[in-house]
C-alpha cells in the first residue's frame, strides 16, 4: 500500500507460530486489519483438510506456511522480516505420546519448557533488530491449574525472564477475536467444547534481548554443539560474596 504521500508504506508484521488450525491467526487479522499476520503451522494441507479446517484462509492472502517446525523458522523465513512474534499456546497443542505418559508428569513440563525455549532462542532471527516484540498467547494461571498438565510444573512466566524478555503493555487483546477463532488444538486433538481452563487466556507482550541467552554448563552440555544465541553463564559471578575469613 502507498500512503497520502505516494511513498510505499511497508505495513507491520507478525508472525504466528503454533496456531497449528490456523483458526486464531485468521481473527488476529480480522480485528487488527493494519497488521499483515503471516502464519506457520506444523500440519500439512492434507493434515488440516483432514480435520475439517480452511488451509488457506482468505484473511492471510495466502500467508500461511505448513509443515514448518517452529524450532528452525529461521529456515524458513527471511532475517528481520517481523515486528512480532506470536507465541499461541507453546506446547500445548501436541499430542502426549505414550513415552512421556501423561500431561501431568514433569516430562512434559520439560518437553514444553525445551519447545518455547528453542523458539524464543530462533525468534532473535526473524525479528527486526529495533523494536521487535515477543507476545505469547498463555492460560490465566489459576485456571491453568486446573488444566490436565496443571501438576507438571510448567512455569511459562519464569522461563521467558529467563530468556531476557521483558513485560511491556499488551498488544494484542483475545477479546477482540471471535469466539470462533478460539479454538486451538490441546494435547493433539480439537476438543468438541473449549476446556474452562483456556477461559481468560491472555496475550502478553515482552521485549526481546537481542544478546544471546546465558544458560548453566550443565543445560548447555544437553545441548546440540550448533546450537546459536546461547552462552556459559558464569557461575562464579553469580556466587553471594562470603564473609572475611571464609574464602578459600
């Protein structure tokens, strides 16, 4: 679009990842219209026909990318192409598999903290370098509670100021959406009601360090030797001072 001046106007973008249905990123586009929403989903056409969604809604103009693995969407994207980053419900829309038994078991907690972890860590690519922020799309925590992972020890809110990110002003408002773009798939499946726990989910927006995330030695060693945007935490200097005559 050109603006009053005949100059061309590159609008805002936003990508939004984990919205596998694709339901709630063709609401954000609708009730943020000035907003060019792209989204990526880990579902292949066949996949979202399959289960009776519009792979390709008509809102998105065709901005939709499947079968895309949210932990290496710098693959699949160009650098500093987005403004935002939307976070829609990080692991918790894929199927429990038998190995890690059931939501509930801190397995899970540790496959859902790894999954937003590598994709906060991939975001630093394809945010613009000045002003770009992260917005994640979570549960109202004491309804979260009540969820059937409620038990895991899933803590969203410590692991993304673990991640540098900071809270600003929301952004985004689930409110303004549709009730039927509220969705989402939960734990592998579109359950036939939404579960009273995803009642009050809200969109919280932060500001993204772009310095890489200092993580312990002993994560660090758990870690692919390529893995990028991360360093050593210094132990040493996170140590409390020690009274005169205790130090050796």
């Amino acid at each position: 679009p050109r603006g009053t001046s005949g100059w061309l106007v590159v609008p805002r973008r936003a990508l939004v990842i984990g919205d596998e249905n694709l339901l709630f990123s063709t609401g954000l586009q609708q009730a943020y219209p000035d907003i060019e929403f792209t989204a990526c989903t880990v579902l292949s056409r066949h996949n979202l026909e399959a289960f009776g969604f519009n792979p390709n809604p008509e809102a998105l103009q065709g901005r939709v990318r499947h079968m895309v693995d949210p932990c290496r969407m710098g693959r699949n994207f160009p650098q500093h192409t987005f403004d935002d980053i939307v976070l829609f419900l990080p692991g918790l829309g894929f199927t429990v598999p038998k190995e890690l038994g059931t939501p509930d078991r801190p397995l899970f907690a540790y496959r859902t903290h790894l999954f937003a972890f590598h994709v906060i860590r991939h975001s630093k690519l394809v945010l613009k370098p000045d002003g770009g922020h992260l917005h994640v799309v979570w549960p109202e925590d004491n309804r979260f509670l009540t969820s059937p992972c409620g038990a895991a020890g899933i803590a969203m809110p410590q692991l993304i100021a673990f991640c540098g990110c900071k809270p600003v002003d929301t952004v985004f408002e689930v409110e303004k959406l549709h009730t039927d773009f509220f969705y989402p798939f939960v734990f592998g499946e579109v359950p036939a009601e939404l579960p009273e726990w995803l009642n009050g989910t809200r969109v919280n927006s932060f500001t993204l360090d772009r310095n890489p995330i200092a993580i312990p030695l002993c994560v660090a060693l758990l870690l692919h030797p390529d893995v990028g945007f991360v360093t050593i935490k210094d132990a040493l200097a996170e140590q409390p001072p020690q009274p005169p005559g205790q130090s050796v």
